[in-house]
C-alpha cells in the first residue's frame, strides 16, 4: 500500500497567520489576562479544544460588551477575531470599546484574502450596482463580506443558483444596475467558472472579482489529481469547514472510497479494504492542524505491514557452502549463537562472525526466537552444524547499498571519521567512502578537520572495485537549489518571514529568507522617516517581514516590516473621534495657522480662524512652540490622513456655558473675578515694595 500526503494538506496561511498570532498571545501572557476567541477561531473542533485547555475562553457579540466593562488593569481582556472575519458592525462595536477602555483590546486575525472582498464589497457598495457572492449564506465568512455591501445583494451556494437567482431578478429595476460578482475564498474552482460563464453571458458589463484564495485552487487542483490516482481518499477536517466539505465532494466525484475524517482514531469506524496494490491519498482542510495529518499517515502506514505465510514447519532445507539463509535463535552466549533453519544442521555462528568489536556482549544484543539471516561457511553433516557468518552478510548488504545509491543517484548520509591525505573518509552502513577534499564544500583556506565528527549527506559518485569516491558538495548545493525552487514555488503577496538581517545599505536592509535574499527599502521600516536602516535594525537582528512584491525571473522581492498596529494614524484613530478634547503640542507655525502634535507622528491643523474668538494678524501672536494646549478635533480626513483642530470651539462652549448662567450667579462669578483680580494687584504691590 502506498500512502501519499497532499503537498498543501493543512493550515493554510491566513489560519496559521491567525494562530501564530494567538499562540503568541498565550507564551507571552500577563498576569490576570483573560484572552477569548470571538466565536471559535477556525474550524477544528480538536484545535479548539486545546485552546480551552490552555484557558482561552469562547465568547460572541451579545457578550463583548460587558466583559469590556470587567477589563482592568489587573485583569486586562484580549479578543482574538477569527481568521473568518466579522460584520463590519461587530468590528465597530469593538472598536468603540477598545477606545473607551485602554485596559480592553482586540487583535483582527482575519484572513488578508477576507479583508480583500471586504475592501471590493465596500467599494462598490452603491445604489447603482448589485451584489451576488458565490458561497455559503450562513458561513461566518459571507457573512462578514456580506455586511459591507448595503444596497441589493444576493448569495448563491452553487452556478445553478446563481442561474436562477439572475433569471429571478427584475429586469427592468436591474437592467440599469452594474452587477458585481465575487465569490467566498474557499469555493469550488469549477462551480467558480461556470458562475463566470453565466454572469459573463447574462452581462455584458458585470464587474467580476477572482477572490479564491491561490492556497485554496492549490488544494483543489491537487486534491483533485491524487484522488484520480487512488483506491482510497481520507480527507480531514472539522465537519463545519467550508473548504474540507469542498475538498471531500472533489474527491468523491473522482474516488468513490473517500471518507471524511476529523481525528485519527475515527479511522477504526471505517472498514478500510486494502491490498499491496492499493493506493491511498491524504488531503486535509486548511483548519486541519499537521499532528492530525502525521497521525492519519502513520496509521495507515502501519496497516501497510504484510505478513508473509510460514513455510510447512515440516519441510526440510538443505543448506550449502555459499547460501545466505534466514534461521531462529534458538540458544545464545556471549561466544556464539545456534540457529534452527528446519534443517538436518544446526546453524553456529562463533562471535567474531558477528562483529569486530570485542567488547560486545552476544547475550546483550541477541534473545532466543530472533531471526537472523547469514552466510554459509561450511556444512558438516557428519557433525551436524553448519558454520555461518553474519558480517559476510552485513558487508555484503551494506556494500550493495553503496554500489546501489551510485547507480540510483540517492543521497546517502554517513559520519566523517578520518580525515586523510587530499580528503576526508566517511563511514557510510560500515563502508568508508572517500570524498576528496574539492567535494567536500570547505574552502581551500579552511581546514578539513571541521568535518570531522560531523553527520553529512553525500553522493557517490564512482566505485573502483571495492573503493567508493562521494561527493558532499554536490548534495548541499542541490539542497539549495531544491530549497530556492521551493521557496519561489510557495511565495506570494502576503506570506510572512522570520529571518535574520544579512547586510544593509543607504537605501534598505537585507533579510535571508532561508536561503533566498529580500530586501526591506528604509521607507518600509519605520512608520518615521529615517536616514539609514541603522537606525532601527542590526546585522544578524531576526525579523519578522512580510513579502510586499517579488519578480521571480529576476530573482527580486520587496518586504514590508513595519505593521499596521505601529501606524501613529491607526494609533490615532483607535484613540480620538471628531468631538473629542486633546492636549497638543504647538510643533510649527505657519501663517495660516498652528501645526500641533496629537500623538506621536500625527499633528493637527489648528487654522488661525480657530486659535481665539477675536481676529488676529499671526498664530505668535497667542501660541508659542512647545506651548500644551487644550483643542478640539473638529474633522477628520481619513483618506488624506488629516486632522482639523480647534482652540476657539473650547473658548465659544466655555462663553457660551457662563452666558447661559443665571444672572445672580453671573453676578457672584463677576465679583469673584473682580475679588481675584483685586488680590493679584495687591500681591504685585506688595512684590514690588519688598523689590524696594
């Protein structure tokens, strides 16, 4: 039985990106934080699980509100939001509640392929157009996408949905409206395409959006290949996921034996038929974590064991000089072994037939009833023994696997043991194999003596007779080329890096990728201007960057480092709303107004118009740099990224608030101001006759 994996079975990156994220959360834990998922963060019942395990608690909308209410400083809440994504009302809501409580916060996990149509649907969000996605209607993920779009919008769970669902609409009211087409991230390609090919027939000027995600066609389009190929297909996944119920109708269109699986042990309520000849795929949805995955393969791997049919214990052998046989220890002592091979001769093989080291105990190594395959020496019926060797065999394998991995070209590993004249000798299965030292892959500069010690692959490259030559240079530089082809094979917009800074310029940092360069450009560094990538990393710093661009002919890729959570506007903005009072730093003066600092890296504009309630000739004349003063945010210009501040608004609500006060108590104020300003004059008098 052969037992093959899909290549992308597993995580895929926006539900690792999301996990990542929150697993993070739990290693770095503070003391009294709560953390909650809002609802379960991805489909898999058994992940989820664990997370409860480790005290990560479940909640939904209906009750964020009141635990952001019970968020302290000594019990601090953070909501993780799943990689599915949410309703922009419920991100609203937890905006507004992460502003009014600092103690209280959340993290958007949500997949960048969600927040794509998010953005589509929000954009195109008009009376004028009409909304249809391909997908689910209740899955939380059309859901969310649903919410941005506010006129007419539709959902279909299939192209023959989407055919009557546009056959069904209003002619007249519709014919006039463009229509927009896009479709859940995890949805069937084929049902994608003919949706396609209806919208496309049906409108002439449909607005059509290609939103699966790449991970997801890969999935499929392999899923669906290894399924063609096999006897049996186990899929695995949680029973809610959208893209593993996918992944299971693919298979079973195309391998009748397809079973859908959500843990391993699962495997034993399936009466699974297999041969030496069948072949079984493994596919799993992207919510199906790689242990559920490993533990599938191995057992089904272990149902691969065959057991041969023993021989009528009747039958007599008859052994010869020159055989290799297979017999059963029947009696063992540290000098030698007797072996019954169901002969007229009982099989002896002597210790130093076995090994060369004396030191080894046969009592140690051996037990009766072990099977043991050896060489026949000689045969003496009058004795009734016959003399065997096991190194014979032992060499005689271990030989052939050299002379085999030589014309196959496989990889062989081994432990460098000597070096010697011109090279280094290798112990590969109790073989030595010679590996000149221009094969070794050290510089000519450098000793071979770091080798030695070492475990390292190698090829063999010629036999002579019984003499092996091999090659570790030529295994390490195709590892790297493997590791290049599969680097710019998986690589995409988005995909996140952890690598160390290799070497910096004026202009950007170099950051290795595992063997593969990419370069952050300074602009990408920091959310501040900055001279020089000095100023904010250090050769050898580990990072963690994300791919921005990439040209995989020319072997170029662009990285992002600096995150949105670091961005002084998105700081700014989970802070402040129009209405709300700031004290702001006077930083720049113009003569058409104050520039003043709000939060770090994002500055106001208070207009002259709007320092005081009387005309004046310049912003001097009232504010001084450096000055703190008390504003108001009067507008914000999200797409600009601009902000319009106000000092006169303060200054109008106070006259206004002491105009609308009684008279008798305008009159007290008035006094009172009068009996302050009668004490600073007496003050100032006294000041000045103590100066005297």
């Amino acid at each position: 039985m052969k037992v093959t994996v899909a290549k992308n079975a597993g995580f895929c990156f926006g539900v690792k990106r999301a996990t990542d994220e929150l697993e993070k959360a739990i290693d770095n834990r503070r003391a009294g934080e709560r953390i909650y998922t809002l609802g379960t963060l991805i489909h898999n019942e058994t992940y989820n699980k664990s997370l409860s395990d480790r005290g990560v608690l479940v909640t939904d909308i209906p009750g964020i509100a009141r635990i952001a209410e019970t968020a302290s400083e000594h019990s601090p809440v953070t909501v993780f939001v799943r990689a599915h994504g949410i309703p922009r009302e419920d991100e609203d809501k937890l905006r507004r509640l992460s502003r009014s409580n600092s103690h209280f916060r959340y993290v958007d996990c949500t997949c960048p392929f969600v927040k794509k149509i998010h953005k589509i649907a929000g954009e195109n969000s008009s009376p004028d157009n009409f909304f249809v996605l391909l997908g689910a209607a209740d899955h939380p993920e059309v859901v969310g996408i649903m919410s941005y779009f506010e006129h007419d919008k539709f959902t279909a769970n299939s192209s023959a949905d989407i055919e009557k669902l546009v056959k069904s609409l209003d002619v007249k009211k519709y014919s006039e409206k463009t229509p927009i087409l896009a479709a859940q991230t995890t949805q069937n390609l084929s049902e994608w395409k003919k949706s396609q090919q209806i919208f496309k027939k049906l409108y002439t000027n449909a607005l059509i959006f290609d939103t699966i995600c790449s991970v997801t066609e890969s999935r499929q389009t392999e899923a669906a290949a290894l399924s063609r190929e096999c006897d049996i297909m186990i899929v695995i996944g949680g029973r809610e996921s959208s893209n593993t119920a996918k992944l299971y109708s693919i298979c079973k269109e195309n391998c009748p034996q397809t079973i859908w699986i959500e843990r391993c042990e699962e495997l034993a309520d399936n009466n699974l038929i297999t041969s030496a000849h069948t072949k079984v795929g493994i596919a799993a949805g992207a919510s199906t974590p790689s242990g559920v995955i490993q533990e599938v393969y191995k057992t089904m791997s272990e149902m691969n064991e065959n057991f041969a049919e023993l021989l009528d214990a009747t039958e007599i052998k008859t052994l010869n000089t020159g055989d290799t046989v297979t017999g059963t220890v029947t009696s063992v002592t540290d000098a030698e072994l007797y072996l019954d091979f169901g002969a007229q001769v009982t099989g002896l093989i002597k210790a130093e037939q076995i090994t060369d080291d004396s030191s080894v105990k046969l009592t140690e190594m051996y037990k009766p009833g072990d099977q043991i395959e050896a060489f026949v020496i000689r045969v003496s019926d009058v004795e009734g023994f016959a003399e065997l060797s096991k190194k014979r065999v032992d060499s005689d394998k271990n030989w052939q696997k050299v002379v085999d991995a030589a014309e196959n070209g496989e990889v062989v590993t081994g432990k460098v043991v000597e070096v010697v004249r011109g090279g280094v000798s290798v112990l590969v299965d109790a073989n030595r194999v010679f590996v000149p030292a221009s094969q070794t892959g050290v510089p000519k500069d450098e000793s071979l003596e770091i080798l030695k010690g070492q475990e390292v692959s190698l090829k063999i490259i010629e036999i002579k007779g019984k003499k092996a030559i091999g090659s570790i240079r030529i295994v390490a530089r195709e590892e790297r080329r493997a590791r290049e082809e599969a680097f710019w094979a998986s690589i995409e917009e988005g995909k996140v890096f952890t690598g160390a800074v290799k070497s910096m310029t004026s202009y950007g940092a170099f950051v290795d990728l595992g063997g593969v360069d990419g370069m952050v450009h300074k602009s990408e560094l920091s959310w501040k201007p900055i001279a020089t990538p000095a100023n904010v990393l250090e050769i050898g710093q580990v990072i963690e960057v994300f791919v921005k661009s990439f040209d995989a002919e020319k072997k170029r890729i662009s990285l992002g480092y600096k995150k949105d959570c670091d961005n002084p506007w998105y700081i700014f903005m989970n802070k402040y709303a129009v209405g709300d009072v700031a004290s702001v730093k006077i930083v720049n003066m113009m003569p058409f107004g104050a520039f003043a600092e709000i939060v770090d890296g994002v500055d106001g504009l208070i207009h002259i118009s709007q320092i005081a309630q009387q005309k004046i000739g310049k912003p001097a004349d009232v504010l001084e740099l450096g000055q703190v003063v008390d504003a108001k945010i009067i507008a914000i210009d999200e797409e600009n990224q601009k902000v319009s501040l106000s000092i006169r608004a303060l200054l109008d609500e106070a006259q206004a608030a002491a105009e609308a006060m009684p008279e008798e108590v305008a009159e007290a104020a008035e006094e009172a101001v009068e009996d302050v300003a009668a004490a600073d004059v007496a003050e100032a008098d006294t000041v000045a006759a103590d100066a005297e």
